[in-house]
C-alpha cells in the first residue's frame, strides 16, 4: 500500500514538474539589469541662487574683454558667487583711496580665458565692476583712453572701455584726414575703442601697439536719409553722428520749423553700433516710377564692417530712419523739472583766443541761456556773462565763443583748464563743458 501512494506521489511530482516547465517556456525572458554610465551634466554657464546669470558677471565679462582686447565671446565665466563685502572698494582699496564702509552686496566673478583665470568683484548691479588682479592691459586700449581723457579734461576713473573691435585702417591718419596733415597711404593694423564718459559714447582709432591713439570727432556723420514726394508730400532730412547725435528738419516750404535736436537711446546706439561694424559703405537711391506722387529716397550710410548689404539690410535701415524721423517730431520736450542739460564744447582743447562752438541739448524751449567762464582758481561769477542765446526746436541750442585771453578784471588767463558754463538767468538749470588751453 505504501509503494502504491509513493508511485502515485511520484508520478504527480513528475506533472507538476512538466507543467512548470511549459509556464517557463512561454512567460517573457527576463532582462538581465546592469547599472548604466550616467552621461555627465552639460556644462552650464555659472548661475546665481535664482537660477540666472547676474547682469553684473555679464558686465565682469566685458570688462575683461575690453581690457584685453578680446572678443566676450573669448571668454568663460566660470563661477559665481553671491558676496557680501566689507566696504564700497569691494574690499579692493588702492593706496590713498577713501571707501565707504557700509556693507555693499555683490559677486565674486571668476572669469577664464586661454588657461589663464581672472577674479573679478562687482556689487549687485554691476555698476561697480572691480579685477581682484589686473589684468595685462592691451596698451593700444591704454593709449585710447588716456587720448580720451586728455582732450575731454577729465579723470581716468570717469571713462568706461565699452567695446574693443580690431580694424585695418586704410591710411597712417587712421581715416580722421585733417587739411594740414599729409597720410600714409599703407593700411595700419589697429583697434576701433568705444568709451564711455559720463553716459556719452566716444570713438578713439589707435594702431596695433598704441603709439597712435586718435579720438574720432564727435561730429562725424554716419547716416543721412532723405525723402521727398509720395501722396502725403513728404520732405525729410535726417542725419545721425557715430556718437548718437540725431538731426532732423523738414525742407517744406510752408513749415518754418528749424532743425529738430536728440540723441539716440540706449537701443537705438547699440543697434547703430552694430550696423556700423557689419555693415560696408551705403549709397543708396531709390525712385517710383514717374508719376505724380512718385517718392524718392536717398541713403548714405558710412559702415565700416565687411558684409556687403543686403536689399533686406536697406529697407530695414530706411525703416528704422523713418522711426527715428517720426520720434524726433513726435517727442514734446519734458518739464523743467525732467530736465538733464548737456553742454558740449568743439574743440575741447586749441589755445586762447580760440574760437569755439557750444552745443547744449534737453533745455527748455524758449529759455534764455547764458554763457559763463570759471576755472579752478577763478570762481563763477553770474554777472560775467560771455554770451546769451535762446533754446530753439528740441531743447537744442548752439553759439560761438572765444577762449578770452584775460579774466573781466584784466588779469591774464594762467590757467591750463577752463570751463565753460551755461545756465538760465535764474541759474536753476545749469550744465558745463571743459576747454584744456594748449600753448
């Protein structure tokens, strides 16, 4: 009796068995799960705790550049980190300096190009931008700034390198020709340096080592437009300088409105710029078929980039123009109370008895101006006055002097600077601009 069972226990086994094997055979294989190579993170530019890069490590960046005379694009940020510092140098003082010592929050920007590391320090805007080493400065950008501030009167800590763009020159004057002066005709190797004095951007042409540093006039005019004709009977002119500096006026001759006076904004320079260092020259006419309302409009555009332009680039250029046309006759000049003058004076250096021309902008319409002198030693004196005019169309006004050679009392004029004063009778708005005296 026992075999039996035991016979019957094994024959089920055997059952069992077989059916397990058939489940086996038809279920899905298992996959065999090996621990896979993680690819590494792309690399990311450095960020802030809020997860974006400050503006200030931007403008650390582009600090560096300029003094390098390199392209940003160069350039690696490679951390940024959120600092608190000890006083309003960054911690950096110079010998001599004097610094505010309230705590002034900021980064420390590290900043790599070819190997080489840079640390940069910044408060939170960017505003303040400081090297914890300096970097070597390229001499040619050196010689640009100290010819900017020389011809300008003002200090070095006053000007900002915006842009370092390496350029061929076509002749030894750096293309600034003067009537007296004979060039080279080889090409020169050299940098074009955009600096920035006291929110107005200035051009300085150097050659490759800085030996020639040229500032370019302010007054050199790189966009003129016209048009005339179409349906609405247009007449427009409008004229830009490499410095911002916008003119515009309509030749109708039933509006006896004289030229109209503003500058460019920040947007507009910056797309100017950019125009200006792609761009070739531009001479551009365009005219409608013969007919009665036919529109003529003409462009003249000195770019100094290699990239011929494109009939896209020239109707974006004429569109922007008539942009700029329409602001400028749109704008209502602000309060008084809105006011920021400006006060320029051409030439900024020559010697006594030079004649010099005075460009104020953002005054009120219709004010009186009057022209004052003063110096360090020689105090304003509101009952001197050298000249007066009147604020005309924009806020904009110009008017003719002459560097005296002797103060109102008789004594000769001494001194090496001087500087020129505009302001209303009642001395409430008021703007200066300095003249260097040469022997």
């Amino acid at each position: 009796m026992m075999r039996r069972i035991n016979e019957r226990d094994g024959l089920a086994a055997l059952v069992i068995l077989l059916i397990a094997l058939m489940l086996s055979a038809c279920a899905p294989q298992a996959t065999t799960v090996r621990d896979m190579p993680t690819a590494a993170p792309e690399k990311q530019t450095p960020t802030s705790d809020q997860g974006v890069t400050p503006a200030a490590a931007t403008l650390a960046r582009q600090t560096l550049a300029a003094a390098l005379g390199v392209s940003e694009a160069d350039i690696k940020i490679t951390d940024v980190k959120p600092m608190q510092w000890r006083n309003g140098c960054l911690e950096l003082e110079q010998a001599g300096e004097v610094c505010t010592q309230a705590i002034v929050p900021g980064y420390q920007v590290m900043l790599e190009i070819n190997g080489q590391a840079y640390e940069y320090r910044t408060n939170m805007n960017g505003s303040v931008v400081r090297p914890a080493v300096a970097a070597t400065i390229n001499p040619a950008v050196k010689a640009a700034q100290q010819a900017l501030i020389v011809s300008l009167g003002k200090a070095e800590s006053e000007a900002r390198v915006v842009a370092v763009e390496p350029v061929t020159w076509r002749n030894g004057c750096l293309e600034i020709e003067k009537a007296d002066t004979a060039c080279t005709e080889a090409l020169v190797p050299g940098f074009r340096v955009t600096i920035e004095v006291g929110g107005q951007l200035y051009e300085v042409r150097t050659n490759q080592d800085g030996t020639l540093a040229l500032p370019a006039p302010p007054t050199e005019t790189v966009f003129v437009w016209h048009r005339e004709g179409g349906i609405a009977g247009f007449c427009d002119d409008l004229s830009i300088t490499a410095a911002g500096a916008v003119t515009g006026s309509s030749c109708k001759s039933n509006q006896g409105q004289g030229a109209l006076r503003a500058s460019l904004d920040a947007a507009q320079q910056t797309q100017l710029l950019a125009w200006l260092s792609q761009l070739g020259p531009i001479d551009y006419q365009m005219k409608d078929p013969a007919q009665a309302d036919a529109m003529r409009q003409t462009l003249a555009f000195k770019g100094r980039g290699q990239a011929k332009a494109t009939d896209a680039d020239i109707n974006t250029l004429l569109a922007w123009a008539n942009e700029v046309y329409l602001s400028l006759k749109s704008a209502a000049p602000p309060s008084d109370s809105k006011l920021t003058p400006t006060l320029q004076a051409e030439p900024t250096s020559g010697g006594l008895q030079t004649a010099v021309k005075l460009h104020g902008e953002n005054w009120p319409l219709g004010k009186k101006v009057n022209i004052y002198l003063a110096s360090a030693t020689v105090s304003f004196d509101a009952t001197q006055v050298y000249a007066t005019t009147v604020v005309g169309g924009f806020g904009a006004f110009d008017i003719s002097v002459t560097a005296p050679a002797a103060w109102p009392n008789g004594a000769a004029i001494s001194e090496s600077a001087l500087t020129w004063i505009a302001s209303t009778p009642d001395g409430a708005i008021k703007a200066t601009a300095e003249f260097n005296v040469t022997p």
